[in-house]
C-alpha cells in the first residue's frame, strides 16, 4: 500500500449470484478486499473465474447481491442509478481489450466523447483533449480516424480518453489482449507511468507479464480470491 494512502476501494463478504433458466450461478463468493489510493493491481484468473464480474461491480456496472462495497467511503448499495452514473464519471476512467472507439469520428472527436456526455463547454474540450493526447504521446494524431491507426495507438486513444474526466481510478480489461508484445509493453508502461502520477490502475488479465506490473496481485478462481500477493 502507497504511503499516506486511504482506502478507496473496501469489499466485505461480497458475493454475486446470477438465477436465470440455466440454474443457480455464484459468480463471486465472499470477497474480502481492499484497495489504497495509487495502487497498482492486478485481477488475475483464468476464463469464467469470476474476474471480470468482480470488475464490473468495482466499476459501478453491476451490483452485488450480497455484501458490502465502498468506493471512497461510499456505500454503494445507498445509491440510485443517477448517483451511480456520476460517481462512474466523476471517478472512474475504462479502458476495454476491445477499444470501443468510433471508426469514423477523429482521435480528438473520440477522445472528447465523455466530456461532451458531462456537458462541458468547447474550449473546455479542446483543452483537455490537448492534455491528455500529449500525455499519450499522441499530440500530432489528433485528425487522424482511429480505423486507420495501429493497434497500440488505438489503445492509446481509448486510455486518453479515459483520462478526460480526470479521474482518481483506472479500470483496463485485458487492455494488452489485442495488441502484439512490444505494443503490449508499451501500454503497460504507460498505465505504469499514469500510477506513478497517483492515479489507481486496476488491471484484469490472464497474463502473468501484465500482472508483473501490479504492486498487489488478486488470483481467482472459481468466484473467490484465492491468493493475495503484494509486492515490496
């Protein structure tokens, strides 16, 4: 845990339960963690381990059915839709294996998206999006469209875009997933960097490389963590 450092993310006894007409799954049982402001972690399990439902509840996606999940003290079984949907904006930043940009709206234009769903002014926008492309070392993309990019770049867009709202955590699923080894290295090294400016990263993955960067490794398996290693 990072010097001086507060808990933002505290889960007890959580658990997660999907009934539908296939039967009965528990997806999660009985999480028990806590993450500090500036960490670095890692989620890792193999497929169907329950990782990226964990994810989607730290990432005010989904919510538990049992159990207790703060997010920076918050209680978030206390709140409706409308204050989930801006603590998701004010406070958490994604980034997808998938990328989820716009083919045919410039890097900028991507970039720019949350920003214009909260409503901020022109110049508001183009400021931030000169920020956080140069903090990418995207600076002199800005015009080009996404569909006509390398793959690490098209990460790079998706992490900028998940900096506009300037937010205090950062979720990446499987965020080297679709890229080649050095692209991969690159991306990592960048969420690195963004941490060491105080930014808290969680990343999901199956790869153990990945999860070489974390400062405190969650596996799981089978809906429950079954190991916690945190790193010197």
């Amino acid at each position: 845990m990072p010097k001086n450092s507060k808990i933002v993310i505290s889960m007890k006894s959580l658990s997660k339960r999907f009934d539908d007409e296939a039967g009965v799954l528990d997806a999660l049982k009985n999480i028990n963690i806590e993450i500090a402001s500036g960490d670095f972690v890692a989620i890792m399990g193999p497929s169907g381990s329950g990782k990226s439902t964990l994810m989607n509840i730290i990432g005010l996606l989904d919510k538990a059915t049992s159990g207790v999940f703060e997010l920076d003290g918050v209680d978030i079984a206390s709140l409706g839709q409308k204050q989930l949907a801006k603590l998701r904006r004010d406070k958490i930043g994604f980034v997808f294996q998938s990328f989820n940009l716009l083919p045919r709206l410039s890097v900028a234009q991507n970039v720019e998206l949350p920003m214009v769903y909260s409503k901020k002014s022109a110049a508001e926008r183009s400021k931030k999006v000169t920020e956080v492309l140069r903090k990418v070392g995207l600076s002199d993309k800005a015009n080009n469209k996404s569909n006509r990019m390398s793959g690490g770049q098209v990460q790079r867009v998706a992490i900028a875009r998940a900096l506009t709202n300037s937010p205090s955590l950062i979720l990446a699923d499987e965020p080297t997933g679709n890229l080649d080894t050095k692209n991969g290295i690159e991306i990592m090294n960048l969420l690195r960097d963004l941490n060491k400016q105080g930014v808290t990263v969680i990343v999901v993955t199956h790869n153990p490389e990945v999860g070489d960067y974390a400062n405190k490794v969650l596996s799981v398996r089978d809906g429950e963590i079954h190991n916690k290693q945190v790193k010197k």
